[in-house]
C-alpha cells in the first residue's frame, strides 16, 4: 500500500475519472465552499451530484456550473 506522503499522484481530484459512473452522490452545504470543492471532484469522479443547501438559490447556481462543466 503507498505511502499518503509520497504518493507519486499528481492529480488534484481525489477520485478516478470515471470510478463513480453511474452513483448519485447528495452533498449537503455543497453551493460553496468545502462542500463545493467536493461536489466538483465526485462530478469529475463521474458521479451525479445532488446539492443540498439552506440558501436554495446558491445551491442551484452551483448545480447549473457543474452541469456545464
């Protein structure tokens, strides 16, 4: 198993391109933030992202900038 400190990963997503096709993922507080970075890097994985926020109208900005992405 590698070693975390020197992995000789250079990419800046945690996950696989592809490795969560077909997955639906809900991401609460996912319209900034952590939460946003997160949403970003499960899309780029392949998953489907859901985003649950308290503020409904950044949260749906952030679901229209994932789906051009």
């Amino acid at each position: 198993m590698p070693n975390p400190t020197t992995s000789s990963d250079t990419s800046t997503s945690g996950a696989a391109p592809g490795v969560l096709a077909d997955r639906v993922v809900l991401i609460t507080g996912g319209s900034r933030g952590l939460g946003a970075a997160i949403a970003q890097d499960l899309g780029e994985a392949g998953a489907r992202i859901a985003i649950a926020d308290l503020d409904a109208d950044r949260a749906a900005d952030r679901a229209r900038t994932l789906g051009e992405a």
